[in-house]
C-alpha cells in the first residue's frame, strides 16, 4: 500500500531529523554565553538589550502595535518588545491575502471609499488611534486616517476587520485625524489643504483668501454599531490656514479640541512663476494659529440645526461658530507641527518645527482669557484671537526641529521628537526643564510611548518613528525600509534596545495597547459575513450545498471544510454572471481556507466560521480549476475543482468518467486501515472523556469538529458496503477511503485537543 509505505518512510526520516536536531542542540549549548558575545561582537549593552527585547518561543508580547503603513494605506501590527511584526491589517489598499477587494464582502468596504465615483485603491495613512472609555484605551476599534483622499476607516478589533470606510464630503485632503474623544463620541479630522468646500465650481487662487477654507470634522462613533454615523456627524467652516494634527481635550478640558495650523501665512506659491516657493510664504511669519474649540457646544448647535449643508452634510459656518463663541485662536510658533494634550487634560504642547522649543498652553489660562473677554485680535475672519502670554504656561528649549510629544507614566514627563537633531528629548513640562537626550537614526517624525495617548500612559517603551534608516540596515537598493526603534524608558536614562526595518510604506504614527486589553475571536458564528457582522444570505450548512441557475446567472451556495470543496464542479455557459458564496465549517482555530478561480482575479479568505463571496463573468469558454489557497491539512492540494465553461448549446459526445482499477483485495486492506484508525479515535476520545475538557471552549470546538467529521462516516460506510455487496470495487474502495478521511481528520482535531488539554492542565473529570 503506497501510503503506508510513504508514512513508514515519512517516519524513519522524522527519526534521522530529530536525532540531528538532538545532536545540533549539544553542540550548540556547549557554547557559552561569553563564547557568543565574543563570536558575534557583541558588548555586554548589546546582550541586556537582546534580553531585554527576546520573547522565547511560545511566549507573547506585553504591548501590541498598530501602526500607520503610510503609502499602503494599510495597518501594520507588531508585538513590543520583540518588534515582531504580526500582521498587515488591510485598510484603503486591496490586499490578496485576506482576499480585501477580491471578494464581494470587503469589495463592498472598499466601496465606501470611493469619492467622486471613482475606485480608489490605495491611501496615504497618518493617523492610527484605539478607541477609549473615560480617557482609557479600550481595546475595542482602531480608527485610521487617509490623508490623500480625505477618508476615515474603522477597524473592529474583535476581528482585526475594516468594517466602515467614510469619504469626507468637504475635504480634498485630511490630516489631523484620526483622533478620538475621551469616549469615543467623536472622531475627529482636521483638512490639510483649504480648497473651496463644495469644490463644485472652478475658484482660482486668486481668490483663495475668500473662497477657499479649511476645517475639522466631526464623526460621530456609534460604538453599539461599531460604526460611524454619518447623518450624525457635522464639520466646522474654518479659514484656509492649513489647519495640521489635533488632539482632545481630556479631564478638566473635556469638551474642547485643539488643531494646529502651518500656513496662516495663506501663501498660494507659483513658483512657475517666479514667485518665491511654498516653503518660503508659508513660514514668513513667526507665528501660525492654534484653534481651540469647543466641540460640546458645536455638537449642540449641530442638534438645533444650526449649521448649512454643504455636499449634503452640515457644516457649522464661522460666522455660527464665532456668534456663539465656540472657535478661539491662540498664536503658536513657528510652522508648528503637532498638538498633544497630557494625560492629566490641563496643558497643551506644540511643537514648532522651525523654532527650537516646545510651546507648553495652559487649559486654564485660556479659559480665563475668554471668560474675560480679554483678546488681542481678531483674524482677518473675525476670530478672537488670544494673547500667546495669556495662554503659555511655559516654553522650553528642547533643540532643533521639534515635532510630536507623547506622555510617561511618571507625572510631568513627556519625550518629544526632534526631527533635525536627530533626536528624543525626555523634559518635565511642568517645570520645563530637559532631563535626558538620546540619538535616534535618522530623522525621527512621530514617537510612541505605551498607551501615550490615554489618560493614564503605561511608560516602559517609546518607539522612534525614523524617516531615514541610512545605513542602519543591508542595502536593499535607493528605496530604504523606515526604522522603528524601540528605546527602555523605565530609567532615568533612555536605552537604545532594538532597531526594527519597517518594508512597508512610510509610518506616521503608531499607537500601542497593552496585550491583555485585546481579545480578539478565533472564529465567527458560522454563515457569517465579517464585513457586516451580519449572517450571510449565502450561507449555507454541511447537506444543504446547491447550484442555482436563473438565466444566466450561476450561484453557488458552497461549503469548505477539511479537505474538499463542495460543490466540487460547477458548470456554466460562456457569457454567465458567477456568483460564489463559500461557508467555511471548521470551528477549530486557525484553520483558514482559501479560494480562488484561475484567471479570474477572484480571492477570498474564509477564516472558520465565515461565509465569503466571489462573483465574475465567465467570458471565455474553457476550464478553469480552483483551489484552496491555504495548506490547512494533509490534502489539502487535493482541495479542488472544476469550473466548466462551455460554449452555447454545447452536447456531450462521452458520458462515462475515467477510472482506475481496483480489487476486493483492496478493499480488505481499507478495512483493516479504518480498524486501526479507529482504535486510535477511541483510545484519544476515551483521554478526553476523562478529563475536563468542556471547562476549554478551545477544545469544545475541537470535538465539535471532530464530531462533525465523524457524523458523515456512517453515509459513506453504508455506501462502500453496499459497492462490496454489489462487488463494484471501484466505488466499494472510494467510499472507504472517505470513510478513512473523515477518521484522520477527526484523529487529527483529536490529537490537537489532547495536546492542548496536556499543555493546559486538563483534571480528571468527576
Ligand atoms: S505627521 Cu508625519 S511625521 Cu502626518 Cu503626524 Cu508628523
Ligand atoms: Cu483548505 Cu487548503
């Protein structure tokens, strides 16, 4: 018997490998410690940093990180502090793997996004930030931000799913987003580039000063839906300064939001025309706007209606916002870049990019100032402006090129990227004074600590978010991967640990979570289409697969489960609509099928529990396998078939299939074989019975599979038996076989349950 020979040999070969491994491994651990160190070059500082990033085998992460994958509009997720990168979380970008914009459910996602009518495929994500409660990352959504077409996407973290993508109705671009409000009420976004709002009717730049404006939107999160509202959402009218990041008020200034602007200037360029560069009026004068808002009070006005529709969406003009005294300025200096409330809610501190301190705004000073009515200006629009020393608590000297800030858990302490230097700043920002400095490579933007956003920041790490590695990494040609680099901050001294290359577009932020906050599903209730949470109208269960024809349209209402597809051939005519629906039915974790059709440019992956759709015209007669894309068991290459597309009228000419010869000889071999399957089933479930497996939903739905496989032996037992009385051996020999099937996958779930239950300490059931 041909598979018992290869199992023999497959044995005896496992049994060469391990003894080499057992071998290797001697050798290896005769090596010590200080043998490596020397081998490698390595300092006594390069092994605690090893230490102190190294995660063994079969351990996790402390903190999890999403950050922004710049140009491929997706979220890159990695572990701190391994730095081991887990996944690319597919956003604005189709992404095969997931099969995210190659099949219908995450096609229609990605729909949502369209602006103008038109696909777009790809984003320039900044933004990342995890939802909160009462100032506390949560754990439960992740909100990210295209800054090129001005989009916002919501990812549910239950399933590491986008679920909503929404088109800014008045922006052309977007920046200062995503960022969420102490309970995740609002999601706010601030424009980059003032255009005209409605940006119906052409307005040249000449009259820019009037017609174009800027703006920040507020989105409206309904976190029961897990989805934004958009009827519930409104934008306020702001002037075109460029308005950049924007953070929320926390604690006692809760209900305001603060946005930064670079070009208060207005300066509209035309270097073409000889007319000095961007770069040169949009930093003329030494001071740009902050825009403090009271956003609870927008949103009441929002409520009683007072706003003016613009694109269909209501926007608060700055006339409304300046009547109702809802919009301040306060001036910031110089070309500033980033705005951070700190943890306790009662300063804000902006970096100036082209003025070497850190600007450090009092919440309450501000407050005083417009409760007096004690203002400066007005802007050319009519805004009150502030006096910049009514509004400073302190302004600090930090170095060259300031740009993000983000919080410690000790209180008082803050970092702050500076990018021209080349370097972290670690300050106290209530005294204002510099504690610490450390190089990073090269040119940081953003920085992280963990949980820095929240109320209550978790210290421990900051990553470096560098724009240029350089020379950090082996060449790999002009374009360079970022560096992520990860720095110990539980010392008063920060500590280089670890420099992680990043392949995968250019990083703005990244917002960390601790691990424990995050608990994400193996599986979904089956039939379930995980871009709606909603059960799949092409769901179907084991028994119930069919093919319907309605014209000329084909739909198939499939399963997958280990190792076929069913149906396992679907035929059409040239011309026909293929519409694909697939359950996968596993409940075991992690296994995942995929499925494709050649030529077709159809994926989907179908995690357990997921219905996935694919739909194409078949506009070429011919044969066109599929498959599934996932190695998820012995055979799974032998999960496949035949999509047969004939041409109009076509008739068949041979009606019989092809088929191998078999003999009552081997039909007494697969009896022998399901015997001693079956002994191993019964010696496995007798372990499990005895222990208390049900207290482990991990093992439940193990037995649940392995319960299923089993239930379909008895049909196809009747089948081979019936064959054998029949003496059809070839049909007697097939269904054994599938008989023998059903029990090695069943064998298989089993033998994984005992593992775990071994590895997890299953008791003796009473
Ligand atoms: S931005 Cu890129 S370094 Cu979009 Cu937050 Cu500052
Ligand atoms: Cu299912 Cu491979």
């Amino acid at each position: 018997m041909i598979r018992g020979k290869r199992e023999k040999s497959m044995k005896s070969s496992l049994l060469v490998l391990v003894a080499g491994l057992v071998a290797a491994g001697a050798s290896w651990s005769a090596e010590s410690l200080q043998d490596v160190m020397k081998r490698r070059n390595l300092s006594q500082q390069d092994v605690l940093a090893a230490a102190k990033t190294y995660v063994p085998t079969g351990k996790r992460d402390e903190f999890i990180a999403f950050s922004s994958g710049g140009q491929s509009g997706q979220v890159i997720i990695y572990g701190i502090p391994s730095m081991r990168i887990l996944k690319y979380l597919a956003v604005f970008t189709p992404e095969p793997w997931q099969g995210y914009g190659y099949d219908e459910e995450s096609k229609a996602v990605l729909a949502g996004g369209r602006i103008d009518g038109k696909d777009i495929t790809w984003g320039d994500t900044h933004h990342p930030a995890i939802s909160e409660t009462n100032g506390q990352y949560d754990g439960q959504f992740l909100f990210i931000n295209d800054k090129a077409n001005p989009r916002l996407a919501v990812i549910d973290l239950r399933d590491f799913e986008t679920k909503q993508i929404v088109a800014n109705p008045i922006f052309k671009s977007e920046h200062g987003g995503a960022f969420v409000s102490p309970n995740t009420d609002y999601v706010i976004e601030a424009a980059q580039y003032a255009t005209p709002l409605e940006n119906k009717k052409f307005h040249p730049l000449e009259e820019f000063n009037e017609r174009y404006r800027g703006g920040v939107t507020y989105w409206k999160f309904d976190r029961k839906a897990g989805r934004i509202d958009p009827k519930q959402s409104f934008s306020i009218e702001l002037p075109p300064y460029s308005q950049d990041l924007s953070d929320f008020g926390k604690g006692p200034s809760d209900g305001w939001s603060f946005t930064n602007s670079f070009c208060a200037e207005r300066y509209v360029g035309g270097i073409e025309k000889g007319r000095p560069p961007y770069e040169a009026g949009c930093s003329a004068k030494d001071t740009d706007y902050l825009h403090v808002i009271n956003w609870k009070k927008a949103a009441e006005l929002f409520a009683q209606g007072k706003t003016r529709k613009i694109n269909g969406h209501d926007v608060i003009m700055m006339d409304t916002a300046i009547k109702e005294g809802i919009l301040f300025l306060v001036p910031e200096p110089k070309s500033p870049h980033g705005v951070d409330v700190t943890p306790d809610g009662k300063f804000m501190v902006v970096s100036g990019k082209l003025d070497t301190h850190v600007s450090v705004y009092s919440f309450d000073k501000i407050m005083a100032a417009i409760k007096a009515g004690k203002f400066e200006s007005k802007d050319p629009y009519g805004i009150p402006v502030i006096g910049m020393q009514d509004a400073l608590h302190v302004q600090v000297p930090l170095g060259l090129g300031p740009l993000h800030t983000q919080y410690d858990s000790k209180a008082c302490v803050a970092y702050t990227s500076l990018y021209v230097d080349s370097q972290v700043a670690k300050w106290n920002f209530c005294e204002g004074k510099v504690l610490d400095k450390i190089s990073v490579h090269y040119n940081i933007g953003h920085l992280m600590t963990m949980e820095g956003d929240s109320v209550n920041p978790a210290g421990k790490y900051l990553v470096a978010l560098n724009k240029l590695a350089i020379d950090r990494f082996n060449p790999v040609g002009p374009l360079h991967p970022q560096n992520h680099q990860l720095i110990d901050i539980s010392n008063d001294k920060m500590q280089l640990l670890y420099d992680m290359p990043l392949p995968l577009g250019e990083p703005h932020y990244v917002v960390a979570v601790a691990a424990d906050k995050l608990k994400p599903g193996v599986r979904y209730k089956v039939g379930t289409n995980s871009r709606t949470d909603q059960p799949s109208p092409g769901a179907v269960r084991a028994g119930e697969e069919k093919t319907v024809r309605e014209g000329n349209k084909v739909t198939v209402y499939g399963t997958l489960i280990r190792s076929h597809i069913t149906p396992e051939t679907i035929e059409a005519e040239v011309g026909d609509e293929i519409t694909i629906h697939l359950t996968n039915l596993e409940r075991a974790e992690d296994e995942t099928h995929g499925f494709t059709v050649s030529t077709y440019n159809v994926h989907a992956s179908a995690e357990p529990g997921k219905t996935v759709t694919v739909k194409f015209k078949a506009d070429k007669e011919g044969v066109y396998p599929y498959y599934c894309t996932e190695f998820c068991s012995a055979l799974h290459l032998e999960m496949q078939g035949y999509l047969l597309v004939k041409p109009k009228g076509w008739k068949p000419t041979k009606t019989a299939l092809a088929a191998a010869t078999y003999t009552e000889d081997d039909y007494k071999k697969q009896l022998k074989k399901i015997a001693d399957t079956q002994a191993v089933i019964d010696s496995v479930v007798g372990y499990i019975t005895s222990v208390n497996y049900k207290d482990f939903p991990d093992v439940v739905a193990m037995v649940e599979d392995a319960t299923d496989q089993l239930g379909k032996m008895p049909d196809a037992k009747a089948k081979h038996e019936a064959a054998a009385a029949k003496q059809d051996w070839e049909q007697a020999n097939l269904w054994a076989e599938q008989v023998w099937q059903y029990q090695v996958k069943a064998a298989d779930l089993g033998l994984r349950a005992k593992t775990y239950l071994e590895q997890n300490g299953a008791k003796k059931a009473n």
